[in-house]
C-alpha cells in the first residue's frame, strides 16, 4: 500500500483523473463481459430444437413459456413471433424484425465507448506528462545545484508514471473491444440465423395446417 500511495503522489492529479476512467472501464468490460456470458448467453440451435418440438406437439403455450424462463435476445424474439403465430407469416414476419430491431442496440451497448476511453486515457495521461515537464522546468531553474537533481528526478517520474498509466488504460480498453467485439457478432450472429430458421419453423407449421385443412384433405365420418 505504500507502494500505491507513493505512486499517487508521485502521479499528480491527471494520474488521479485516469484513475477514475480506469474505474469506468473496468466497470464496463465486467458488465458487458457479464450479459454476453449470462443474460444474453443462449445457445440458439438447443433452443431452436426445443421450439420445434413443441410446436410440432401443437404446445405454443408451453413454447411461450420456455421464451419467458429467459431474458435472452433469441427467446425475446421467439416470443415476438409466437405471439403472433396466429395472424399469418406477414405478422409474424414483422413482428420479429421489430423485435430484432430492439434488441440490436441492447447487444451492442456501451462497446464503441471503449475507443473513445482509450483516446481520452491516452489525451489524459499525455497531458500529465506535459504539465510534469513544464511545472519540473520550470522549478529547477531558481532552485540551487543541490535540490535540483531531486526536483528533475520527481519531474521526470511524473511524467513517466502518467504516460505509462495512460497507455496502459488505452491497452486494457482495446483488449476489452477486441474481446467483447467478438462477442457481439456471435450474439447477433446467432440471432439473426435463430430469426430465419425459427420463421422459416412457423411458416412450415402454418403450410402443414393449411394443407390439412384442404378440400382434398381426408375428412372425419360423419354420422348421416
């Protein structure tokens, strides 16, 4: 911990200020990194699966109910389109890419922040490094050959300790967008392939009823 506070003084404040931002990266990298293993986190073609035997039971109530046990984007739009399984392939159709459409942004929020966090840590500590070159310059110049090698060496840690801190922040947020890019293009990736087939799984539900339901279809005895 003296270690800690020796760095922080050392610092000064734009080492404090890029303190803070650190805090607010990792805070979104652990909340991001959370949905897209948790609440968003569902495997599609398990789920998919799952869906079709229960409609191919004629279950669409316990179909909803299983898109009610999660949160996640592909259940939320299987729920669109159950709810609208009724009203024809248009409405079920329309209903899921107004649900898509929705959900997109959830998925991909917050991630774009990180570049900018990255450029405003780097700005950050560069300023840092500026203001400790000047405010060292500009204080050795009175100051007797004795206190000058120390007020030099403190000038220069601080400019250092920002550069150093400010990079490595803009590092750690470019890692955090690489990783949880990735993440949002299988998501959304997942859910797009999820969209088409599950349409594709209702519109075949609704032409197999329809077909029974055909003049030419075998029809029940009824008593005369």
């Amino acid at each position: 911990m003296s270690w800690l506070s020796d760095v922080f003084q050392k610092g000064g404040p734009f080492f404090i200020v890029n303190t803070f931002f650190l805090a607010v990266v990792i805070a979104l990298i652990v909340e991001r990194a959370i949905y897209f293993l948790g609440r968003g986190h569902l495997n599609a073609k398990a789920f998919l699966e799952q869906l079709r035997k229960l409609l191919s039971a004629n279950n669409v109530d316990r179909a909803k109910k299983l898109c009610d046990a999660t949160s996640a984007p592909v259940a939320r739009v299987a729920k669109a389109g159950l709810n609208r399984i009724h009203r024809g392939e248009a409405a079920v159709a329309q209903a899921m890419e107004e649900t898509m459409t929705d959900t997109i942004p959830e998925v991909k929020t917050r991630i774009g922040a990180l570049w900018s966090l990255a450029n405003i840590c780097t700005l950050v500590g560069l300023l840092g490094t500026i203001t400790g070159l000047i405010h060292t310059f500009g204080s050795i110049g009175n100051a007797n050959p004795a206190e000058r090698q120390d007020k030099l060496s403190r000038g220069i840690s601080e400019a250092m300790y920002n550069t150093a801190f400010g990079l490595s922040i803009a590092l750690l947020c470019m890692l955090g967008h690489l990783l949880l890019s990735a993440g949002m293009k299988k998501v959304i990736s997942d859910l797009e392939a999820f969209s088409l087939r599950f349409e594709n799984l209702l519109s075949d539900g609704a032409a197999t009823a329809a077909a029974s339901r055909a003049p030419g279809a075998p029809a029940e005895d009824v008593e005369g």
